[in-house]
C-alpha cells in the first residue's frame, strides 16, 4: 500500500468528508479511493482498464474477428456485402 500526503483546499475537504459520510465510510482515505475508483469507472478511457483489455482477449479467442491486409481490402468487404 502506497501511502500519501495530500495537500487539499477546504472545499475539497469538504466534498472529501461529504462523500465519507455519504457512503458511510470510516475514514478520508477510503472516501479518496472511492472517488478515484468512481473516476476511473466514469472517465478514463476504456482501452486503458483491464477489464477491457480481458474482453478484447476473449473475442480475439472466439474467432470472431476478420483480419484484413489493408484499408482497400476492409473497403472491398464492405463494398461487396
């Protein structure tokens, strides 16, 4: 576990104490966990999250991808379907 020293504003430490009692946590550094795991779920990008790279994985094992050489070839495909 990585510990931290956070400089913070009041009103950051407010929202921070906000979201403890909300979701009745018991201390600051659960809240800020909840805040960034709630920030990773929300806004991150999903090729950056593990779970989407698992999900790519699993499609690639089932076969149902099309591999095409180029551009023209994906073109030509879709052109003639």
């Amino acid at each position: 576990m990585v510990q931290a020293i956070v400089d913070m504003g009041d009103r950051e430490d407010r929202i921070v104490n906000v979201v403890k009692g909300k979701y009745g946590l018991k201390n600051k550094s659960e809240a800020v966990n909840l805040i960034i795991q709630k920030y990773e779920e929300e806004f991150l990008e999903p090729e950056l999250r593990p779970e989407f790279i698992e999900k790519i994985k699993a499609i690639e094992k089932s076969k149902k991808f099309n591999r095409y050489s180029s551009l023209e070839d994906l073109k030509r495909k879709i052109e003639n379907a």
